[in-house]
C-alpha cells in the first residue's frame, strides 16, 4: 500500500514536468549536434521527464509487467470505495428523510434493536472482501518479491543525496543514471552508505526501502522504451527532494551500446591508475599491497626484474610476460609456498586492463603509489 500512497503524489508534477521535458527537447537537439562535430557526448538527453505516452486519470503510464498487480488492486479499492461511499450516503439520506420525526407519524415502541440476517450479512461480505484483498496483495507481493531467474542485475547505492548505478562491467553510470535494455527482467542489488532511502519508480510500481549495512532488492521488467523518473520517497536529509533522476530504457542493442561507452570512456585513464581501479575490483580479496600475506603472493613483494621459486623447483624472471601470463593462465607457473587456487582471467580482463595492472605492479616498485 506503500507503493500506492506514493503513486498519487507523483501526479500533482505531470504539468510541470511537461513543462521541463519541452525544454529538455531543444537542449537535446543541442546534444546531438556535439556528438555529429565528433564530441564524446556519453550521457542520454532528457527528452522525457514526462512519461512517455499518456498518464491516466489515476496513476502515471505503465510501462513494465510489475504493474498489473498494483494497478487493478488500486483501481478496485477506488471503485469500492467509491461505490461504498454512494450506498451509504444514499442510505443515510433516505432513512434521514423517510424515518424523521414530523405531525402524524409516531416512533413505534419499542424500537428494534437486533436483526441476526442483517448483522450476519454486513459482516460475511466485508469479511469476504477483505479476504479477496489480502489474498490478491500477498500474491501481488510474493511476485514483487521474486526476480526471475537470469535476471541482469545490477548495484544501486544510496548516497546522501544522489543515486549509483553499476552495471556488470563493474562501471559506474557517469551521469547518475539508470539504464537497462527494453523486455528484459532486470533485478536491482540495493544498499546506502549513510542513512535509510527509499527507491522508487513510478511508471513501473515499485518501491523498496535502501538501507543501511545490507541488501534489498526490486526487480521490473520494461515493456517500452523511454525516460522516466525515479525518486527517493523516503526523507533523508537536508536535499531529499533533490535526490531525483531517471531511468533510460533502451530500445533493442542500445543497452549494450551504452555499456560500451561509457566503459570505453571509464578505460580512458592512465594505465596505473587503470590498474589500480583493477586491483581494487578483481585482486584485492587474494593480494595485498603491503607485504602482508593472503591466499596469493602480496604485489609489493612482486619486484620486475627478480626471481621468483616455483613449485616446481623453477626460477622465473619477474617480467611483464610473467604477470601477464599469472592473470590469462596462472596454472601455468604456481609460486612456491602458494595453492593453485586462482582462477584464470582470460576473456574477462582485456589487454588494456591487463597492461594497466602491470603498469599498477610497475608504479609500486618506484614507489609513484605509496
């Protein structure tokens, strides 16, 4: 019921926001000018901060498979409530009129004071009704509650006050946005840094607390591309309300094309610092930098140009072959005093980021990282 209070709110913007997606529409004509001049323009422009489509008079355009259980939950609970309102309204004016006291018309004696058809019937049926709604909103909630399987997941951090996305690739979004690939089951891994926020998209009717020191999650399935908006919906500071943006549903083959941007433009760093952004990412868990020893050797101990015992019995001359070749196939050579316990990394670091991490171990050694 949460998500539903929460829906209501977010039409009282529509006129506004139509106001802000018009402008957004001449600034992104801009936009694509400076990517046609040859600039690397990595962000979507915002030609909908409206919705796309039409809103409907209750609630924001649907636009994932999450929405059939919220929305006619909804809708029935008005229309009850509405026919509620009228049946007893109605009632209560015409006993009111019928039954009031004028010349002519006593108050029988003694007035009725039970009527076991009556009472049984106002009880049976709303006890039925709530029944039918408990039953309908604890299904619509268990399939909340269940991703499918093989759903794209991706990470969402709550931060005092903005929103960070990232994608499989292990990038952050650059512009603080969420994008995902158009009929495709997306699962959203949830955590904050600082204090309690409350995801919340309205167009796809879902809503889930961020907390603190563990994981929520939500997941949706868009059913048309577009832009819409995302909220926190839970206040959590002093610029709550600016902690806004939008998720961009790509049409087929833009999702992979986005990701292929922006990690085209997140590798555009120098190569140590690249492979400092590496080591963070797939080495630290097994490698220390300080000497320290883990399940695998520590990198300070990795001096280029020095020998290293196998088990073996082998030398080998630390290079840039030999680190490379330790992260494609560390199989191949295993270090003396060391399990043959890490997994290869061919086809999941490329050359570049392979030559980052190498130039990473290189920058230790002349001490540019200490």
């Amino acid at each position: 019921m949460s998500v539903l209070s929460s829906l209501m709110g977010t039409m009282q913007a529509d006129s506004a926001g139509q106001a802000v997606g018009q402008a957004a529409q001449q600034a992104s004509g801009a936009e694509q000018a400076a990517t046609q001049a040859g600039q690397a323009v990595i962000n979507i422009p915002k030609t909908a901060w409206q919705d796309p489509g039409t809103n409907t008079f209750w609630l924001p355009e649907a636009a994932s498979v999450t929405t059939d259980n919220v929305d006619w939950i909804y809708l029935g609970l008005i229309g009850l409530s509405i026919f509620c309102f009228i049946g007893i309204t109605a009632a209560v004016v015409y006993f009111t009129i019928k039954y009031r006291q004028r010349p002519g018309h006593e108050r029988p004696l003694p007035s009725p004071s039970h009527n076991n058809p009556l009472e049984i019937t106002w009880t049976l049926i709303p006890a039925i009704i709530c029944v039918f709604l408990f039953v309908a909103g604890w299904r619509g909630y268990v399939d909340l509650a269940t991703p499918p399987q093989h759903a794209l997941e991706i990470s969402v951090t709550g931060l005092k006050w903005k929103w960070k996305f990232t994608y499989p690739n292990g990038v952050d979004d650059p512009n603080g946005e969420l994008h995902v690939p158009v009929n495709r089951s997306v699962r959203l891994v949830m955590s904050s840094n600082d204090v309690i926020h409350s995801f919340f998209i309205p167009a796809f009717r879902i809503k889930q607390d961020v907390v603190p020191q563990r994981y929520t999650q939500l997941w949706f399935k868009a059913t048309q591309p577009g832009v819409y908006r995302m909220y926190c919906a839970e206040y959590c500071g002093l610029e709550h309300s600016q902690m806004k943006t939008v998720i961009v549903v790509h049409e087929p083959g833009g999702y992979a094309d986005y990701l292929a941007r922006i990690e085209e433009q997140a590798l555009n760093i120098p190569p140590a610092e690249l492979g400092k952004k590496m080591y963070d990412n797939y080495c630290i868990a097994c490698h220390t930098l300080d000497g320290t020893t883990k399940v695998g050797p520590s990198f300070k101990d990795l001096v280029l140009g020095g020998q290293n015992e196998m088990t073996d019995g082998s030398s080998i001359v630390v290079d840039e072959n030999y680190i490379r070749e330790s992260i494609v196939e560390p199989q191949a050579k295993v270090r003396k005093g060391y399990p043959a316990s890490m997994p290869s990394f061919k086809g999941v670091l490329s050359d570049k980021k392979i030559n980052g991490v190498i130039a990473f171990i290189k920058s230790l050694n002349d001490g540019s990282q200490q």
